[in-house]
C-alpha cells in the first residue's frame, strides 16, 4: 500500500534535486556523501524529536530507507 504524505512529490523533488547538486558541485565521493545525509538525518532527530522517541524514529527511518534501496544487480 502507498504511503500518503502531507507533501507534495514536486515539494520533494525540488529539495532533493538541490541536495544532490550541491553534492555534485563539490564532487561528493558516495561514501562521505552517505556520511554527511546520515549526520544530517542525526542532527535533524536530535534536535527535533523528543529523546524518548529518537531511538523509535530512527529505527523507522532506518527500514525506510531499506526498504527503498533497490537490490537489483542493474540498479
């Protein structure tokens, strides 16, 4: 079943789209790439969610973005 967001997919996009360009400007290897969004992401859950969720949000964040990584070989 989809999953229905209270953003838009064009509100997405277009964040997304600056994200990646400016890793791109800067030539982002993908793994310090990786690390900066995952600090990121950290710095978001700290400093947005209440402790006593954290732990429960980021377990969800993190079977999110499993779940969203395509496993196959011509990925």
């Amino acid at each position: 079943m989809a999953i229905l967001s209270k953003y838009s997919n064009d509100d997405v996009e277009s964040l997304l789209n600056e994200l990646i360009l400016v890793l791109e400007k800067n030539e982002t290897p993908t793994d310090l790439a990786l690390m900066v969004l995952g600090n990121a992401a950290t710095d978001i859950i700290n400093r947005n969610i209440a402790p006593g969720s954290r732990k429960r949000i980021a377990e969800q964040f993190g079977q999110a973005l499993a779940a969203s990584v395509d496993s196959r070989a011509d990925a």
